[in-house]
C-alpha cells in the first residue's frame, strides 16, 4: 500500500468534488460572519439554525472574491439599502469548491436581495406579534399626551447630526416657547444599540416625574442600522415606558419596530421637532381661546348685575328703613333682659357675700375664746397633738382675758 500525502488526499477531494458538483447551486442561511478584506474580496460564515432551538445544525465557510463582490454588493444595496453584514438572512448562489490548503468553502456567485427583504419583514411580524401576544402592543399609545409637552427627555447619541439639529429647532422657535432638553446618551448604530437605549430608557423611568416626553431620534444613516431597533426586548421595553414615547430615527421610507410601539412614530428628528412645537401653539391657541371665553363671560356678568343694582336702588332704601327700625327695637329688647338679668345675678352675689362674711366671723378666734374655748401653746407653738408633749415643758393657755403659765406633770392620750 502506498500512502498518500495530506496534499494529495485533498487534490482527490477537490477533483472529486469538481467532478461531481461542477454546478453553481442556491442555498440560503444566515450570515454569522461578514468582513472586506484588505483586497475588496468578502470573507463570511453561513450558518443554518435549528427553527425551534436556534442551535447551529450546519455551516460553511463563504468568499466572493473582489471582481464578483462589487456586483454583487452593489446589487443587494442598491434593492435593500443594507450592505452584506452578520445577522442577514440571505439566498446565495454559490460554487462548491475544496482548496487543498483551506478546505472546504463556498464561492458567492450571486445572491437574490428580495429573500433578505422577506425575512426582515418576516422578522418584524414575529416581533409585533409577540408584543401583541403579551399585550403590551399599545401599551404606550394608550398613555395621554401632555398639553405642554415642554420637559423633553432625549435619547440619541451626542454625536448625531439629528440630535443638534432637534436641540436647535426646538430651543430657537419662533414663538419663544422655553422647553427643558436633557440628552441621555445612547449607541444609536453598530452593536450595543439595544442595551445602550435600553439603558438610557430605565434611567429616564426612575425619574419619570421630572419628564413629560421621551423622544428617540437617531436621524441619517445607512438604512442598514435601523434593524438594530428591530428588537423584541428594545420595543417590550418602549411599549411599557410610563411616559409617551415620539421617535424619529429613520428616513421617511424606513419603519421599524419600534416605530409600531411608540406613542408617536414621527419619521425625522425635524418632523419630532415641529410636531412638539405644534402641541405648543395648539395648546396657546386654546388658552387664548378660554381667556375670550371668560372675558364675554365676565362682561356679561358685569353687565347683569348693573341692572339688578338698579333695580335694587329703587326698592333698597325703603328695605333699608325698614330693617333698621326691626333691627332696632331687638336691640331694646335685648337691652331691657340684659339690665334685668344683670340686676339678678348682683342680687345673688350679694347675698352669698352676707353668707360668707356671718361665717367668717363666727370663725374668728376671740368670738371663740369669749364662748370658754382655749388655747395652749408650747415653745410659742399651737399644741394639737399631746403625743409631742413631755413632762416638766412649760405650756402656756390663752383665754379671753388672759395667759396662764403651767409644767406639764403627765400627758395622757384619749382612747
């Protein structure tokens, strides 16, 4: 047996193949990888998934070479405004080939540019469905939009051409309205897109209450880039938002998902600017409005009551008599009891005085002592308990006419 070299063994597999295989064939998958390399040529992966897991079940690598590429490229932008990248779905007509060296690849012929429409817009109604299906679809345009849409919280990167244009719209108006701008900045192209806005989105909801929009605006840009907006959890996240979302990211034939969740779907940063400056002069033009509807209001009143004035003029003085003179003997009469009852209560004082003076004299201590009473002192204090008393202390007792000075021999308490 004579072995055979690695080199030799793959001549036999591309000859094998190119034998067996000389054709170009379709095949469709989606582009894992894409990249230009240095000499114009395109270098991918296609990959095909398993449509209930996701898991990769086939792959392939994939070059067009720079003669082919530029045709091919510029066909599939020119149909879908997308240049060839990672994530499309695409339909190839390809070449089988085996390189002795690099192996197995598929050579792009051609590609057909409406299957890749198809899917994106088949990708799309998956999205919207599934919003519609956890019903939060119209969550966000249920929401009422303010009268004064003045405090605007901005979500766009601080880069974009789109965002100084808005900024500049809005502030310099020609009505002098005063808006309040805060820019949460946010990817708005290349990957990060949907966690950077996602982001900026959850920071705007935690101070909700100092906001009454949130505009989205991205304005130019590939076409290509707005699929990054395409996006279940981005468009969940717009859809619950607490406060009206307007977005403006695209150009007026582009529309995403999240375009179909917002409150409003504005297709330009300009277009977002002018509807809120709209809400601005509709809202002065209502006011204005009011304020002459009140003003007739006012002057109607005014004028009706002048004539019930004069009406009341004619009848007034009389009423007027009339109520003084009723008004006059009910203060006579209130008069007339108030004299008496003060009269009373005097009376009674006066009495209860007498009272309290008999009592008080019956209490005084020499009308006391003139009935037999005495009193006994010891160490010139008053004794009330004999318990504190000792023989041989001297005890001195007041009568009504005099002192009598004595020693105390026993003490003897009362049982």
């Amino acid at each position: 047996m004579n072995p055979l070299s690695l080199y030799e063994l793959n001549t036999l597999v591309r000859d094998a193949i190119a034998q067996e295989l000389p054709d170009t064939y379709w095949v469709q998958g989606e582009l894992s990888e894409g990249r230009v390399g240095a000499g114009g040529h395109f270098y991918g992966e296609l990959v095909q998934r398993d449509e209930e897991s996701g898991e990769v079940v086939a792959k392939a690598r994939v070059n067009c070479w720079a003669s082919t590429y530029v045709a091919v490229s510029r066909k599939f932008e020119s149909l879908t405004d997308e240049r060839l990248r990672a994530g499309l779905a695409v339909l190839l007509e390809v070449r089988v080939t085996f390189h002795p060296q690099y192996g197995y690849s598929l050579s792009v012929q051609d590609i057909d540019p409406s299957y890749t429409l198809g899917d994106a817009v088949r990708r799309r109604m998956q999205i919207l469905a599934q919003l519609e299906a956890d019903g939060i679809l119209h969550d966000n345009q249920q929401l009422p939009m303010p009268v004064l849409p003045r405090r605007i919280a901005i979500v766009s990167s601080p880069q974009a051409a789109g965002y100084g244009d808005f900024c500049k719209q809005v502030q310099d108006n020609d009505y002098g309205y005063s808006f309040q701008l805060k820019l949460f900045p946010a990817l708005m192209q290349g990957r990060g897109v949907e966690d950077s806005v996602i982001a900026a989105l959850e920071q705007i909801a935690d101070e909700a209450d100092q906001w009454d929009v949130v505009v989205i605006i991205r304005g130019g840009g590939a076409t290509s880039d707005l699929s990054d907006f395409d996006s279940y959890p981005l468009a969940a996240c717009v859809a619950q938002m607490p406060l009206p979302v307007i977005t403006g990211i695209g150009h007026e034939r582009d529309e995403t998902v999240l375009d179909h969740v917002a409150h409003t779907h504005l297709k330009t940063p300009t277009a977002v600017g002018a509807f809120l400056i709209e809400r601005m002069v509709e809202a002065e033009a209502r006011l204005e409005g009011l304020a002459q509807r009140i003003a007739h209001a006012t002057s109607d009143k005014l004028s009706g009551e002048k004539q019930r004035i004069l009406r009341l003029t004619t009848t007034l003085p009389m009423a007027f008599r009339m109520e003084i003179s009723r008004r006059e003997h009910g203060l006579e009469t209130l008069l007339h009891r108030l004299s008496m009852a003060i009269r009373d209560e005097m009376q009674g004082q006066v009495h209860r005085i007498d009272l309290l003076e008999q009592r008080l004299r019956g209490l005084d201590p020499d009308v006391m002592l003139k009935r037999g009473y005495s009193i006994s002192l010891v160490d010139g204090h008053l004794v009330t308990d004999i318990s504190s008393l000792a023989a041989g202390q001297e005890l001195v007792t007041r009568t009504y006419n005099g002192e009598i000075t004595s020693t105390i021999k026993t003490c003897k308490t009362r049982k």
